[in-house]
C-alpha cells in the first residue's frame, strides 16, 4: 500500500490570482473557453477559502514586539 501523499502549500497571493485570470478569461473568451476559466477560477477559489479556514490568521493588532501606547 502507499503511503498518502502530504498536501503541497500554495501561496494565498498564488491562489488569488489564479481566481482573477479565470474571472478575466471566462468573461473575454467564447463560450468554450469560457466555461473552462470560469470552473478554473471557482476551484481556485475554493482552494482559496479553504487556506483562510484551515490556517486561522493572527490578530494584527496583538503583537508582542509592539510597545504599548505612543511610545513616549
């Protein structure tokens, strides 16, 4: 039997990206290609919202190396 394969890490800015290009091919493209983007970009997409969901994103304003109040 083999072993699972580990997940490959991709780039949320990658992800974002690849979600743009196939909304701008499928709206500027004929209808096969247009429905070939726009599946492209709906599965990127959800690759997309699935990062945010399995990574929880930090709280930027609790930062430790930040001194409290306006330093003076």
């Amino acid at each position: 039997m083999l072993p699972p394969v580990p997940p490959i890490a991709v780039s949320r800015p990658l992800l974002f990206g690849l979600v743009a290009v196939g909304a701008i091919v499928a709206v500027a493209t004929a209808q096969p290609t247009s429905s070939f983007a726009a599946g492209f970009a709906a599965g990127a997409g959800s690759a997309f919202v699935v990062s945010f969901m399995k990574t929880p994103r930090h709280d930027r304003g609790s930062d430790g190396d930040r001194p409290a109040g306006d330093g003076a």
